[in-house]
C-alpha cells in the first residue's frame, strides 16, 4: 500500500537514497544502507508514491482505490469502496505513447 505524495515531498539522508529506472516512465528509489524501499516516482510529473508504512501517522490516509486489480490473486479483497483500475488503463495513463 502506497501513499500518494504528489510532488511535494522531500527527505532527510538524500546521501543514502538510491533511484533507477524501473521502466520508461517511471523510477524507484531506496535506502542504500538498508535497502527499505522509500518510494515510487513517475519520470512526467514528479508525482512519489511512498509506501504507507514509513509514515508515523497513519491516520489521516483513506484507502480509496486499488491499481492492477486485474493482476490481483483471487483471495485479495478489501471490504470498502474503492476505484479500482486494470493493468490496461494505469499504462494509458502515465506510460508514453
């Protein structure tokens, strides 16, 4: 589970934070001491997705929607409402053309 941090973020220890490309429109980065992984970034718009459980408080996120929800195993599902989008339509979203 991730948290979409949109494009204003920063971090402390930017010395130990290591990014690569994981695709043509998207990079990874982590802790290159620890190898936790600290966030998610598409190239186009600088918009972070951080997983949830590096943050304190958690309180305020609400879970409200679910991606590659066609890939999921058929055991996995969430009780409440969400948006939810398919493998297809994530990639024409932020993938180039």
């Amino acid at each position: 589970m991730v948290v979409d941090c949109s494009t204003n973020i920063t971090f402390e220890g930017e010395e130990s934070i290591t990014v690569y490309d994981s695709s043509e429109w998207a990079e990874r980065g982590f802790c290159n001491k620890c190898d936790s992984r600290l966030f998610y970034r598409l190239k186009g718009s600088n918009q972070h997705m951080v997983p949830v459980g590096l943050f304190d408080d958690q309180a305020p996120f609400v879970f409200d929607s679910q991606v590659f929800i066609d890939k999921k195993p058929s055991f996995y599902s969430f009780a409440n409402q969400t948006t939810d989008m398919a493998a297809a339509e994530i990639f024409e979203m932020y993938a180039p053309s």
